[in-house]
C-alpha cells in the first residue's frame, strides 16, 4: 500500500504549489464543516502514476453544493451548480475550474438497542466507476491529508499496468467504456486484463454497442484522435472490431496503416515548428482513417457518427478538395522538372492546414511533400504589399480585376520577378493597361 507520506511527496513533487495549496485549503473547509473530502478519479490516478493532470475531482461525502458554496465564497470564486445531481462547480478567477460531487451519507439501522451507523457512501461511488484505476480517492482533511482509499484494487493495477473493469456488467452500462478502455490502455502504455477484453469482445459480439448514440460515439474517437498516439488505438481498436461497428467498410490494411503513420510524423514535424498553431489533430487523422473508403461509405459514417450537417460538408469537402489538389501536384510533379513556387502557392492556399497536413502524409511523392512542406513552412505567409487600395487609386472600377491583378502581382512577388512596393506598383500598372 502507498503510504500518506509517499502521496504528500508526490504531491510536492508533481503539482505546483498552487494546486497543493488549494488541495488542502478544500480539506481544511471539510474539516470546518465537518464533512469527509476527498480527490479522485483521473486525478488521483495521475499523481500515483507520477504525471501531472490539472482536473481536480472533488467527492464530498455529504452536502457538496454547500461544500463548494463556503470555498468560493473564501477564495472569490464563482460556483455553478446543479441542485438534483448534487454537483457544483468551482470556477477561479483565472477560469481554473474544479468539479465537486456529492456522496450522501447512508443511514443503517442496526438490530437492537445499537445506534444507527453511518456507511460511507464514497465506497458505493467508485464502484459505478469505468475501471479499477480510476477508483481511487485521497483524503483531503487535515488530519489524513494524502491518505489514500483504495477499495478495488487499483495500486496493485496500476502497478501491474492493468485496465480492468470493476464487475462484468460494466460495458453492457455504459458502452463508451469499450472505446475508454482503449483509450487508457495506449494512453498509459498499459494491457487490458484478459477477462476485460472479453467482455469488450463479446459486448461487439452481442450488438450491445449498436445501442451507442452517434454523438457519444464520435466525442469518444474524438478524445482518441486527440491523444498522443492515435495510431495505435486505431490498430488496437480495429483488432477489438471496433472500426467495423463505425461503419463496414473501416477495414485497415497496408496503405491505410501507412498513411495513419505518416499522419503521425507529420503532425509530430508541424506542432515542433508551431507550437502555437492549432490544428485540429484529430480532423487528420479522421480523414486519413477514412482516406480509402468510397465517397459514399465516407457520408454513411459522417451520418453514424451524428456529425452535423454543416460540419458534414466541410469535411467532405476537405476530403474531395484535399484529393482534387493531391491529384494535380502528383500529375505535374511527375510530367515536369521545375514546379514554380506560385504554382504551389495557388494549389495550396484555398486548403486549411488540416487539409494540407493529410495530404502531405497521403502523397507517395517526396517531391509533392517537399512542396507542401514549403507551402506551410513559407509561402503560406507571403503577400504582396499592393493592395485594393493602391489599384483603387490608380482608378480601377469596382471587379473581379482587382482579384486577378492582384493574383499577378503576387504571383511576380513569390517567383522572385518582383522584390520592392515599388516594383510591384509598376507591375500592377502594367497588368492595369494590358486589357
Ligand atoms: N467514468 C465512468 N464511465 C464513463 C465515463 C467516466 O466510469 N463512461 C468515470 C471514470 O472513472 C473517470 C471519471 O468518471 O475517472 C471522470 O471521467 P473523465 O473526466 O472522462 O475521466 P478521467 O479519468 O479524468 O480521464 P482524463 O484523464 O482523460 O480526463
């Protein structure tokens, strides 16, 4: 067992001094109101695991509105809370936020002339939870402060690096766990238990995922391609069949595998030049999962997945448009030695970031991939220095000249033809005069 000395080290060493701070101002409000508190869940899990996470689960056994009320109220937070479930949470001023839940104490008669026991109903809580390791609460009130709860057999799972569910009806509850489990599995490089994948299996086997809603499903592949390797979810979720169950069709072989890994490379060389870009990551991998399915099996899994109409059709053209372009670069890159850097500019600059970086991985070209890591790495940010204004003066009427000359202008600008305002000003005169 982890000793209380042990969890307060971890906390010191992992979480800034703000958040142990907080930690044990909560439990000193606990103790003031003379209710048990504890963190739990992923946060709890982390800390053990020797990682940082910033979500702070509170479990108050008892009144938890009122709990959350009487912090906010001493550290001038703001609190929102749902009355029915007994949760609240607390939102800092600099938005931090921490989610409190309520447990409620349970009343037992005893036989007899004994009094009336208190049971803890924290116990109860965790047991409706996803999997052993995410069961486990640390004690908050001053006196036990860093004293772990460890019902089910969490440390020793965390230790063994194991997924397991807490009793066999746990996928049959709540079919989202199926996609959670792998989730933590390649997350935290860990195995599921052999008794839990079965009844992951045979949970697909008996249709009992065809009951998941469309939106739950897609937030959960949403959370997958979001993580850190994607790629081998995928592949793990594809031996569980779990990709066939999103649509038919969502069969891996060499070439998909091929492109999910070049996604990976890619994104890896993008969020290293840009860490302040933000791409939505998990759009390229959706369309690289999706990359070899026809355009009509691709609409039917939009359709499962309940994406909205609107985002439907962006995807589809990202999809469409993405290959379209694709297709011409290779074509030209394989006819002709030189490719001019307007030509890449003009292929490229109506496809968003997402879009470029799964073609990049899609191509099997180095030349074609040299290009679109030029585009991103350069030539997306070049404009001309004439602007609307500059052709204004010069007495164009309001057109669709304005576009083309000034396409012109920037085409001179990106194949070196042109350098100063002024050159470019002479250009564009010169466009204006040529009909
Ligand atoms: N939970 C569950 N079943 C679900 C979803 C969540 O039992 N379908 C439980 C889990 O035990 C989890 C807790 O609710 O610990 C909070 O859920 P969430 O915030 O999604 O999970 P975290 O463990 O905090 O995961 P992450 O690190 O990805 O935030």
């Amino acid at each position: 067992p982890v000793r209380r000395r042990e969890v307060v080290h971890l906390m010191n060493k992992h979480l800034s001094r703000r958040v142990v701070d907080i930690l044990r101002d909560l439990g000193r409000v606990g103790d003031e109101l003379e209710l048990p508190v504890y963190a739990i869940g992923g946060f709890a899990r982390d800390l053990l695991l020797g990682g940082k996470n910033d979500d702070i689960d509170i479990s108050v056994e008892g009144d938890g509105i009122l709990f959350a009320e009487t912090f906010a109220n001493r550290h001038g937070c703001r609190i929102k809370s749902h009355a029915k479930f007994g949760t609240a949470v607390i939102v800092f001023p600099d938005k931090a936020k921490i989610d409190v839940a309520s447990t409620r104490l349970e009343y037992y008669e005893t036989p007899g002339a004994l009094p009336t026991v208190e049971r803890s109903s924290l116990k109860m809580d965790l047991y409706r939870r996803d999997f052993t390791v995410n069961t486990l609460a640390v004690r908050l009130n001053p006196q036990n402060f860093g004293l772990l709860i460890d019902y089910f057999g969490a440390c020793r799972d965390l230790k063994d690096k194991t997924i397991r569910v807490l009793h066999n009806l746990s996928f049959v509850e709540d079919p989202t766990r199926v996609f959670r489990a792998v989730r933590f599995e390649q997350r935290l490089n860990f195995q599921i238990a052999r008794h839990t994948e079965n009844l992951i299996r045979n949970a697909v086997k008996m249709g009992f995922l065809d009951k998941l809603g469309g939106r739950r499903l897609l937030n959960e592949l949403i959370i997958i391609l979001r993580e850190r390797e994607p790629v081998r979810a995928i592949l793990r979720m594809e031996s569980l069949g779990l990709l066939r169950f999103i649509h038919p069709d969502l069969v891996l072989d060499s070439e998909n595998i091929r492109i999910l890994d070049e996604v990976k490379k890619v994104v890896t060389w993008f969020e290293l030049l840009y860490q302040q870009d933000n791409v939505e990551t998990w759009v390229v991998y959706f369309l690289a999962l999706t990359s070899l399915v026809s355009d009509d099996s691709f609409w039917e899994t939009c359709t499962r997945l309940s994406v909205s109409e609107h985002y439907r059709e962006r995807l589809i053209d990202m999809r469409v448009h993405g290959e379209q372009v694709l297709k011409v670069m290779e074509q030209k890159a394989a006819r002709e030695n030189t490719v001019r850097r307007s030509d890449i500019f003009f292929w490229l600059r109506s496809l968003s970031l997402e879009v470029l970086l799964y073609i990049m991985a899609k191509t099997r070209r180095e030349d074609v991939r040299k290009f679109i890591s030029l585009y991103v790495t350069q030539l997306r940010g070049v404009s001309c220095s004439v602007t609307g204004d500059d052709l204004k003066s010069m007495g164009l009427p309001p057109g669709p000249r304005y576009r083309e000359v000034l396409d012109v202008v920037l085409k001179a600008r990106l194949n070196g033809e042109v350098s100063t305002h002024a050159d470019e000003l002479l250009l564009a005169r010169q466009e204006l005069a040529r009909k």
